[in-house]
C-alpha cells in the first residue's frame, strides 16, 4: 500500500460546511431551493449516497464534473477510473485549489473528507489507494456533482 502524502498545511481542522472563510455563502433556505433533497443532505449535511446507486458511479462521457452548489470544476473525465467501489473516483482533482481537505473523525475512524472550496459543499473523502500518477483516489457522492460534457460528445471506455 502506498503512503499518503496530503501535505499538512493542506489539511483543515473540522468547520461547519457554512462557515464564513468560503467565499459562497447561501442561506439554508436558499440551498434547500437550489438542490433536491439527495444533493442538500450529501452537499450540506455530508450525507452519503448509497454505494452503486448514483447516477455518475459508471458514467464515461468527456467533460467535467462541477460542484452542484456552486459550478466550479472539480475534475476533468479524464482523471476519472473504476475504482469498483460504486462512487465516481478520480485521482487528481481539476486544480489544488478546487478542493479542500478536512479531517473526518465520525463513525469511529479517521478520514480525509474533501470538500469544494468555494462553497463548503461536501464532495466525498480522499484515500491513498488510487492509480498513478497520485495514488489517490477522490471517492465522490455523485449527488454532490453535476457534469458538463465537452463539445464533441465523445464517450470514453
């Protein structure tokens, strides 16, 4: 198994997904107009869609997946593989500074949840069993991303 190496000054203490340092703020009402009940309870409240259930777990046209709080680039198709574990996963992620990493201590282990920076909006967790060129692999709710298809329509097997 590889080592993880997320740098330390890269990972965040736990914050609420509403706090103030993320430059998109909206009210609870606001977000609950904004997205359907799937994306508010894995989005605000880091819920966790079932495994294989969501709609982007095996989808392979070319584009990019954007966060469904706020639209930012998260990931491009062509970072995105089979991971076999029923979410999309990625190993690099569209831009450091797209993604934040926050220590996730809850249902007793320790995890790397990542979240959008913009927005607070929770994306997934990260782990350190992905392919090259990272060794990471971004294991992401598909309720929390929304794609957008580059021009040619091309699908990728």
């Amino acid at each position: 198994m590889r080592a993880f190496h997320a740098a330390p000054a890269a990972m965040s203490h736990p914050h609420d997904h509403d706090d103030p340092r993320y430059p998109v703020r909206k009210s609870d009402a606001e977000w609950r107009a904004q997205l359907d009940p799937m994306q508010y309870q894995v989005a605000r409240h880091a819920a966790t869609e079932r495994a294989f259930t969501g709609r982007f777990w095996d989808h392979w046209e070319s584009g990019q997946y954007r966060c469904v709080g706020c639209g930012t680039v998260l990931f491009e198709s062509e970072t995105k593989f089979d991971a076999g574990c029923g979410w999309p996963s990625y190993h690099t992620a569209a831009g450091a500074e797209v993604i934040e990493r926050v220590v996730d201590k809850s249902h007793g282990m320790v995890r790397v949840e990542v979240r959008c920076r913009s927005c607070g909006s929770h994306l997934g967790h990260v782990f350190p069993d992905g392919p090259e060129p990272t060794g990471e692999r971004y294991c992401i709710n598909s309720a929390a991303i929304d794609f957008a298809p580059n021009d040619s329509g091309e699908t990728r097997l």
